[in-house]
C-alpha cells in the first residue's frame, strides 16, 4: 500500500451538539498531515470553525416536511456523492472515516474496497432500548451487527460504549476506545466566583436527554429546597411541549428554559450544580465541562459518565430513567455540598484526559497505522 495521502470525512447531517466539537477538532488536527474532504449538508462549514485545509463537498438541499425523513434521504444522498467521488480516488492512499456510523457508508467503501474507520459515541444497547421507534431500532442494530463486523477500525469514547461493541462485533481488536479531543485548557475557577441555587441541565430538547423527567424530579425537589430554580439550556423538536409542561406543572417561576449560546461559560459558574438526566449517551462533554468549571455534578449512569467522574469518587451517580434515584442522588448532592465540591476538584484532577493535544495524537497514530 502507497503512503496515505487523503482522507474523506462522512457526516452527512451537521448538527449541533458535542459530536461537532469532536469532529472539528479531530478533523483540524488531521488536515495538518492529510489532504481532508468533508461530505456534509453544511452550507458553511467556516461557522463551524473548520479550517481552510478542509475541502466541503456538499449535499444539495432535499425538501421534506419531516426532520427524520431529511436525515434519511440526505444519508442516502451523502452516500451516493461517497460512491462518486471514491470511484475517481486511488483506494492505495485514501481511507474513509464517518463519524456517523452509518451502515451505507461502509457498504459503499467495500463495495469499491477502500478502507473505513468508522466513530461510534454512543451505547449501542441503550440507545436501542430507549429509541423512540423500538422495532426502527433493532433494525439499525442487526445492520450494526452485520456491517460492522467489515469495518477496518471502529472508535468509541467511553468503557461502556467499548464493552456494548464487543457484544456485536467478532473481532474486538478492530474496537479502539479514545476519548473525547474536547478540552482546549483546564479552566481556572477564581476563588472569589458564587454559585447563585440554580440547578443546571444543558443538552438537545429531544427525548435522550429525558428533560420531562427532570422536571417532574425538580418539582419533588424544590418542595422541600424551595431556594432553588431549574435552568434548561439548549433547543430542538420539544421545546413547545417542554414550554406546555412547564406551564403544565406550574413551575413558570421555577424552571426556565434558555438559549443555546457558543459560549455557556456564565451557566456553568454561577449554578450550585449540573444534572444529566439522559438515557442514553457516549461521553458527555457538558459533564467534562462541569468538572472544568468546578460544578458538582448529578449523572444518571449512561455510558461515559463513570469514565470522567471515575465511578462515584467524582460526582453523584443515579439509576437511568429512574425518578426517585435521581431526586436522591440530587438530595445528596445539595446535603453534602462540600463533599460534592471536593468530588468535583477530585475528578478535575484527571481531566487531562480529555485534552485536544492528547488525544488527537491518538487519532493520528490510529490512521498512520492502518493497513
């Protein structure tokens, strides 16, 4: 095989969310040493702060009234562009590398026999139990189960993640466990910053990050700690129905929901500290941003969280989808405040693991090394 000269990223549908922090650090970091192409809907991957290295090739726009059926037909469409461009390519010196984990993608790089890494961040299992289309989801993890297997290498970011891979992929050595390249710095708290009885939750309106239950476990919660109030920072699909349940439950002066801002800094410093209630994920970057600003955390145990907060040394753990575990773990949290701290400062001390410098270097060796 010829030295590898380029690299084709496959991710069809830019969203926002930590996976994009990913991709573009990742991505930055390896058009330093390859020429990268980028398949994407994204109309101007400069707002993302790609860098001018980065080559786009676009997917036109597809009309559809449905969210769900765009990301359908824009992956196929992504995965016909893939087709096209990788027959004019030299299958010696390119790979393909999709951070979406779409099955089509690696059938279309064996079909033309170029190899494919593929980045799977989230719990293959949970996700599929707790996919709003159960019968959509154990179709997507046979194909996982099947397609995977002719992948060249398969990354995931968290333990959990790695050990839910090996239960559908024969060869475990193909699976490589690299965190997440999200951390520029580690941020220095002055000591002179208060933290005002806010609880802070940050993440996709969507129903993985399992907000309609955190409400109703606030509504338990600020019955007996009434100081307190719920900020919800993101967007997406239920905001309306979050709004309706909120004035629902009248908590209009209690809980309130803010705009998803590039810099979330201010949330991060003045709140008592940060709940996850999700049901599922990979690695969560806004709990690795939480230890980074010194804000006790709150985790349901979703794949990733028990890597940054080391098991339970560094923050409070609940049971998934489970309310009354999640009020206790929050009751232990404001009880034990200074004890939280001390698990906060105990889990920053580790945070070097989620550098950009120290784990792009792995992403590099990972794609030097594949034969």
């Amino acid at each position: 095989m010829r030295q590898l000269k380029k690299i084709i990223i496959f991710y069809p549908n830019m969203e926002r969310g930590g996976v994009i922090n990913n991709l573009v650090n990742i991505t930055n970091f390896l058009s330093s040493y390859y020429q990268i192409n980028l398949i994407s809907d994204a109309n101007n991957i400069k707002i993302y702060k790609f860098n001018e290295n980065i080559k786009l090739i676009k997917i036109k726009d597809i009309e559809t009234t449905s969210h769900l059926f765009y990301k359908f037909f824009s992956t196929v469409k992504a995965c016909y562009i893939l087709f096209l461009h990788l027959r004019k390519l030299d299958a010696t010196d390119t790979i393909v590398f999709s951070f979406q984990s779409h099955v089509l993608s690696i059938l279309v790089s064996k079909f033309l026999n170029f190899k494919i890494i593929i980045r799977n961040s989230e719990d293959v299992m949970q996700s599929t139990k707790f996919s709003n289309n159960y019968l959509k989801a154990i179709l997507i993890i046979l194909l996982k189960y099947f397609f995977y297997n002719f992948t060249t290498k398969i990354i995931t970011n968290s333990k959990q993640s790695f050990n839910s891979l090996k239960s559908i992929v024969y060869n475990k050595k193909k699976i490589l466990l690299i965190y997440n390249p999200y951390l520029n710095r580690i941020y220095k708290v002055s000591e002179k910053n208060k933290r005002q009885n806010i609880i802070l939750n940050i993440g996709r309106f969507c129903k993985q990050k399992n907000q309609f239950q955190l409400i109703d476990t606030f509504n338990k919660f600020t019955k007996i700690y009434a100081e307190y109030k719920l900020f919800l920072v993101g967007g997406g699909s239920v905001k309306k129905k979050l709004l309706e349940y909120i004035k629902h439950k009248k908590l209009e002066k209690k809980v309130f929901l803010k705009e998803w801002s590039d810099d979330l800094r201010k949330y991060y410093l003045k709140s008592k500290f940060f709940v996850l209630s999700s049901l599922y994920e990979g690695l969560p970057n806004v709990i690795i941003d939480s230890i980074n600003f010194e804000l006790p955390v709150v985790s349901t145990a979703v794949s990733g969280t028990k890597d940054i907060l080391l098991g339970k040394k560094g923050g409070y753990i609940s049971k998934v989808n489970n309310e009354d575990s999640l009020f206790l773990a929050m009751q232990r949290c404001h009880n034990n405040y200074n004890i939280a701290k001390k698990k906060t400062l105990y889990a920053k001390k580790f945070l070097h693991r989620f550098l950009i410098r120290t784990q792009n270097k792995k992403y590099l060796e990972l794609v030097k090394n594949i034969k």
